[in-house]
C-alpha cells in the first residue's frame, strides 16, 4: 500500500496482577494499526490511572510507569492513527471522564458516522467536549443514559449511534468488550490464566501467551468481571459487514481475524491473483515490503514463478523522519527502502503490491527496481481498484486522493511507470472467503453497507477521534 492506513488497535485485559505490563505488550503487537498515539488506562482502587502520549508504544511508556502509576487488575490500552479528528496529544485514548456514576475510558476502533450529528445536538444543549474525536460523543451518550447498571447504559448509548466500532471501556469493576451489529471491525476474546483478554487481532494474544477463545460477536456488548462474562445484545443488523481490508493490507499474518487466518486468506489472494493475471514471462517474483509478502507468495505457488527478495524495507523509521538532504530525489521511498542488485539485475520482474491508494509510492519504487537493474516491472495487485472512500475506520476519505477513482488501468501503469499492471477482480475478491456477503466491499464497489454521512470530513469537529 502506498501510504500510511492504518485504523486503530485496542487491547484490554480484566484479573491480571500486572494488567497494564500486559497492555503494554498487548498494544505493542498491534503497533501496526496506528502509529500517531498510545494510551493506556488502568482500573486500581475505585479510579481509573492513565497514561496517553503520542509516538509508538516504546516511546510513550518506559520501565517506570509499571510500578504504582499504572497498578492494577484490569486495563485497556489504545494505539491510534486517526481517521477523525485531529492529530494531537488531546485526541490520544483511551479517553477517561468521570460521570454520575463515577469514572469511565473508553478505546474505540472505527468511525461514527452520526457522530457530527449527535454533537451538534449536544453542544447545542451545553455539553463540552474535550476532545474533536468521534468516540467522545458515545462517552456522552453513556452520561446521558437513564439505564439502570453501567453496562445498560452502554448498550442504550450504543443502540444510539451508526457506524462501525470495537469499543472497550473500563471502569473501576468491569472491562466492558463492544462491537458493532455489523461486526465492521474485529475484536477476539481470549483468555490468559485466569484473566479475560480482548484484543482488534490475536497476535496480541501470541505475545503473552493469552489463548483465544472466540471472537466478540457482532451486536455483542461483553461484560467481564469479578463474577465471570454476561453477554448483553443489541439489535441485529440485516446484514453483516467485516471489512475485507483487513485481509487484503490491515490485519498481520500472523492473525486470526473474522475467525480465519489472515495469512491463509492473503495467501489465497495471491494464488487468485496468479489465475487472474499471469506474467508468464517473468523470471521473479518480488514483494513491496512487508504488507504483500504473504500475497507474493501465493503468487509464486501458484505460477510457479521463484519468490526472491529484491527489495528491503528498513523497520526503524518513524513516521515523523524527515531526511536531512531535502533535494534528494525519491528520498522518502530510498529512505525505507533499498533494492539487492544481485537479486534485480537483468530480470524481469512481476512486483506485487496488496493495494494502490494515490500511486505515488509505487511509482517511485518501480523506478527504484528499475535502477537496481530489472529489465522489465510488471505491478500485479492483490485488491481491485480503489474508488471509493472508506466511511467505517480507515483513513481512505477523499475520493481526490484515489487515483483508480480518476484514472482508468492504462493511465495508472502509465503513471507508476510499469511496463504492464492488473488488479485483481472484485469477482475473485469476493471468493477468498467463504461467505462474501457478510463482508464489506465498498471502497471496491461503491456499494455501502450502512449510511454514510452525506459530507465527509476528516476534521468535521475541527477544534479533537479514532482509528
Ligand atoms: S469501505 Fe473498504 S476499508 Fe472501509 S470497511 Fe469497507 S472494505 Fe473496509
């Protein structure tokens, strides 16, 4: 993929001892969805600790903060990247305020769709938001709830808003697990000795050694206590709609989401891919490193082209680097970057890539596989075109940005410079998993599963959201 789209991730563990280390570890193997911010708050002696700061897990949070500042039994943790609201420290969750009955945080993966809608009402009848994100708003209507517990105050305040979500919430008693009717976004249930864990992906479960049980259902609100899970639910939805990103570019490989191995499923898109669009020709097959090194292999199994490693992607850039030579040209992708000649040279090669959003990225580096001495780049994608913005928690807004949106497949090759390039087909998308009418093709087809909001806009509240 050629820039940055990562939505959010959300870790929560409730009767753990050492509950925000193992948020920490947690949040850390989901560093991949969301880079700007991280958060983590902890439930101790009828209050909720916190600590939020922007940067990636290992630069928020150091040794000293596992001692007393973050004690206790039960914590949700947050890595941000923001598909609402503003980039800053004030937008970094999980988000915590005190309310009539006591204090609650909230980690919210998704995007409300209504939310404008809601706080415009709000704001309208006094409220102050400290924030310009769209999970505030579910904080508020929680305050407003006349529920009878906490968790029906939740579940009123959920009934409320459209769109998609895998809430966490903490308060001094319960870690309360939410996702929305649709099952937009993932969100497992695992367990770790005698404590519960929720996490967006099962690699956070690996890190620790958690195991998972089972995923969170759709319309599911999950209550974890001292007492053991009760189960509320809201209403159901006509239809399902996992996001068929996830598969394609957002979750690892080494994940379980949706209850299928990601690595299985990209895989398969590779193999499809292969099908689809041959490159007989060729003489290897490379990746665009690490999101479609799954997808390539599948490719090369099923042409029976050789795999090889032609371009390295240096791990240790942070996303605020800002190379010292300004002029250099292509600097950003040679920063992050770096072809093995021994590889490259005088070979054609078939390159795939998991998705093209603007096309900037892998137009500079097919020229970089080119300088390292291929004779001949032919770009094989593992998604269709996309031409249509996400509404539902990734950071895929503006139809502007979207070159396939305004570019047919020949003026893209042209663009990124490639001597050929194929996408693969919605129609083969759509058979990589098994029950594809529970999943959400939109930026693909245009067709929206859900309402969207009629006007778009990343900072609507222009003055504090989330991944
Ligand atoms: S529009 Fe695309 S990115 Fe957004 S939820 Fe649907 S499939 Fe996922």
């Amino acid at each position: 993929m050629d820039r940055p789209h990562e939505d959010c991730g959300v870790f929560g563990i409730c009767g753990d001892d050492r509950a925000a280390q193992r948020a920490f570890f947690g949040l850390y193997a989901l560093q991949h969805r969301g880079q700007e911010s991280s958060g983590i708050a902890v439930a101790d002696a009828g209050r909720i600790k916190l600590k939020r700061g922007t940067g990636l897990v290992s630069q928020v949070f150091d040794r000293s903060d596992f001692g007393s500042l973050l004690a206790g039994r039960a914590a949700i943790g947050h890595n941000r990247y923001s598909t609402t609201g503003l980039s800053n420290v004030e937008n970094a969750q999980p988000i915590r305020v005190q309310f009539k009955r006591g204090p609650i945080a909230a980690a919210h993966n998704g995007n409300l769709v209504d939310a404008a809608k809601h706080r415009r009402t709000m704001e309208e009848q006094g409220s102050i938001f400290q924030t310009t994100s769209d999970s505030e708003v579910v904080l508020h209507l929680i305050a407003r709830s006349e529920g009878g517990t906490i968790p029906e105050m939740v579940l009123d305040a959920l009934g409320r808003v459209a769109g998609s979500y895998s809430f966490l919430f903490l308060t001094p008693d319960q870690l309360i697990a939410a996702r929305d009717p649709q099952g937009f976004r993932p969100l497992c249930l695992g367990r770790l000795d005698n404590a519960m864990v929720v996490a967006s992906e099962t690699c956070a479960f690996d890190i620790m050694g958690a195991h998972y049980i089972r995923d969170i259902e759709p319309g599911e609100v999950l209550v974890i206590d001292g007492r053991g899970l009760d189960s509320l639910r809201l209403p159901k939805a006509d239809r399902l709609s996992h996001c068929i990103f996830e598969f394609i570019y957002f979750s690892r490989p080494d994940s379980q989401v949706f209850g299928e191995p990601v690595d299985k499923i990209r895989r398969r898109l590779g193999c499809l891919l292969a099908e689809e669009h041959p490159c007989p020709d060729a003489d290897i097959v490379i990746s665009v490193p690490d999101s479609a090194n799954t997808a390539a292999l599948g490719y090369a199994e099923a042409s029976g082209i050789r795999f090889e490693i032609g371009l390295i992607r240096n791990h240790y850039i942070g996303r605020t680097f800002i190379a010292p030579e300004q002029n250099m040209r292509d600097r950003d992708v040679r920063v992050k970057y770096n072809t093995v000649a021994g590889v490259l040279r005088g070979r054609k090669v078939v390159m795939i890539d998991d998705s093209i959003v603007r096309g900037t990225t892998l137009r500079k580096l097919v020229r970089l596989v080119r300088s390292g001495g291929a004779a001949e780049v032919h770009v094989r994608v593992s998604s269709p075109p996309i031409c249509s913005p996400c509404h539902f928690g990734i950071d895929i807004s503006q139809k502007a940005e979207l070159i396939a949106a305004n570019h047919d497949t020949e003026e893209v090759r042209a663009f990124v410079g490639a001597d050929s390039l194929r996408y693969l087909s919605v129609e083969k998308l759509r058979r990589v998993v098994d029950r594809p009418e529970d999943f959400c093709f939109a930026c693909f087809t245009g067709d929206y599963p859900a309402p969207t909001p009629r006007a778009f806009d990343k900072n609507m509240f222009a003055n504090g959201t989330e991944g």
